[in-house]
C-alpha cells in the first residue's frame, strides 16, 4: 500500500522556482510569437498548469478544454495532457495547428478499446445507441452515437433512458457503473478501466478514514464501486474541486490523480489533502496516484514542439467528421443544459 502524502503545504508560489525559470520563459516567448495558446488538464505537472494560468491559457477538464480551444482565437493549440485530448482538439477545430508535448503520453483507457474490437462489439448490438467516454480514439469517436466526459456523462445516459434507448458503453467499466446504478439505464459495458482510479483500494480507504474521520472522501467515478461507496463526494475533476472549496470540511482525503492536489489548493489554501491509498509500495510505485503518460508533459517538451512544429495531431478526414457528429452532440446537449439552469435560476 503506498503511503499516504499529506498535501497541507501550499504549492502555489509568488515566483519560478529557478530551474523552472528559464523555461517558462522560453515558452512564454514561444507562444506568443506562433500565436498559441495553452490548453492544459488538471492531471499535468504543476508547472504547466500555472503556464496555462499565467499566459491565459486553461486549466480543466476534458470538456471544457475542448470548449475553450474551440472558441480560442490562436491559430495553434498546445495541448498538455494526453494523446485523445489533442485528438478531441482536432476534431474540433481543423483549421488549428494542434501539437502535443509527446505522442507517446497516451491512456490505459484508450489504449484498452482498440477500434476494430470496439467496431465488432457494436455491430454485434446494432439496436444499442452508443455512447463512448471522451477518453478514446478518434476512431472510436467516429464510430459512436455519443460523446461524454464524466462532468456529464449521467445527464446524458438519463436523457437518452427517458427516450427509452439502451445503451452501449465504452471504455470505463467502472464509470459505466456509476452510471448505471444512478440512471437504471439498460448499460452493456466495455470491460476496461484506468490504471490508476482501478488502483484504490478500499479496504486501505476505510482504515484511512478511521485514523482521519474529520476528513471528507472525494472519489473520481472512475474508481472501482466499493471505493465509491465511501464516499462523500463522487464526481468529475471539476466536481472533486468545487467540493474542495464549498464543503466546510477542512481535510480531505482525494480518490484521483494527485496532479489535480494544485487546483484544490488555489481554492482551498488552508484546507488539508490526502492522497486516497493505492496498490503501489511507496517510492517504487510506478503509478501512485500520477498517470505516467500525464507525467510525460514538462515545460521543454511544450518549447521542443512549439520550436520545431513536432509531435503535431493529424486525423484522417473522413473520421474527423464523423467523430465531430458524436463529440458535438456532447457539447451541444451541455449547452442547453447551462442554458436551461440559467433560465431555472434567473
């Protein structure tokens, strides 16, 4: 079980650490001369995530990263997180230069659902709508009904329930689960998971929470449902920090990535994080609690591509267009759905 780290310390600092200095500036230069912007998820280093902030990039999750490099005027998208995030930039604007740090940084949950075993798993359930989590392929977009990111994933499995559609899901068993036991939607579910939202564990959570019973629980619905069920607060990374900063708790203890530990301590300076315990043994831990492909971004790799044009995303066209159908639904139905809780507010 690796050691649960205490995230008490703030870790927002006033100036650039000095081996950090150097190449912020550099890219600081670089994205103002190749008229780009940095668009970064809540999972990278966070050094990059304050690039983002400082240079009027953003910092988020994985919907409204591809709302903002959509309605951004650059004509080049630095997108800092992994592979499907710079592919969903793409898809959404075509006439963008999108570049990526590595073209290596992938996901477990993208890498599990290769699209011609995800293509025979739909034809063999043509009566299903299909419904695939942001963290696929453009491929596996481009063969879906819909695209969802957990900020809104329920909504729509309930808004296609109500219509009376089964559903057929892809990637995340464990997110399909939580949906599931939500909605009491008619779900056939893709059998894969996220390497490091599998790797909680909730016999080593419950001990936890008896050491620090003041502690609220805040779990990503990735994670397997037995961590789920101790929750306080299950939710997209979105959710998980907004709950940092409104709930009266003034610790807490965080079932998702730790790179998310920078923006809950700019809401929340004097509250107390944990990380959740996984299956990793402290140090030798390859994945305790940090996707290694979200690990993979730093500061040069962002100077490397903005400087030579490397590593920049291409899809083929006839795939762009058909995963922009699904992706656009998505972000057409979030739409009405902020316009219609401003309506029921106003």
């Amino acid at each position: 079980m690796s050691t649960s780290r205490n995230y008490r310390t703030p870790i927002r600092h006033h100036h650039w650490p000095e081996d950090q200095a150097m190449a912020a500036h550099r890219v600081k230069t670089l994205l103002k001369s190749h008229d780009a912007t940095l668009v970064a998820h809540y999972y990278t280093d966070e050094s990059i995530q304050r690039l983002a902030e400082e240079t009027g990039g953003c910092v988020s999750d994985s919907l409204d990263m591809a709302r903002f490099g959509h309605n951004h005027k650059a004509r080049t998208l630095v997108v800092a997180g992994v592979r499907f995030m710079g592919e969903t930039a793409k898809i959404l604007n075509p006439e963008k230069r999108v570049l990526i740090p590595d073209l290596e940084a992938t996901c477990s949950l993208d890498e599990g659902c290769p699209v011609d075993q995800f293509t025979k798993f739909c034809n063999a359930h043509p009566d299903r709508t299909v419904v695939v989590y942001a963290n696929t392929s453009a491929a596996v977009k481009a063969r879906a009904d819909w695209v969802v990111t957990s900020s809104i994933a329920v909504k729509v499995i309930q808004h296609l329930k109500d219509r009376g559609e089964k559903i057929l899901w892809a990637p995340d068993k464990h997110l399909g689960r939580y949906i599931q036991d939500i909605t009491g939607a008619d779900m056939l579910l893709w059998n894969s998971a996220c390497i490091i939202h599998e790797s909680f564990k909730a016999t080593a959570l419950a001990a936890l929470k008896k050491q620090k019973p003041e502690a609220a629980v805040l779990v990503h619905p990735e994670s397997p449902a037995e961590v789920i069920a101790l929750a306080d607060v299950v939710g997209s990374t979105t959710r998980l920090i907004q709950a940092a900063r409104d709930l009266p708790n003034t610790s807490f203890i965080v079932a998702t990535d730790n790179g998310i530990f920078y923006k809950m301590k700019q809401v929340a300076p004097d509250k107390t994080f944990f990380e959740a315990p996984t299956a990793g043994h402290g140090a030798t831990c390859e994945s305790c609690a940090h996707c290694p492909w979200m690990a993979m971004n730093s500061l040069d790799k962002i100077a490397h591509v903005l400087e030579t044009g490397d590593n920049e995303i291409h899809i083929d066209e006839g795939i762009r267009v058909q995963a922009l159908q699904a992706t656009q639904r998505m972000l057409d139905f979030a739409d009405r759905a902020r316009q219609q809780l401003i309506a029921h507010t106003a």
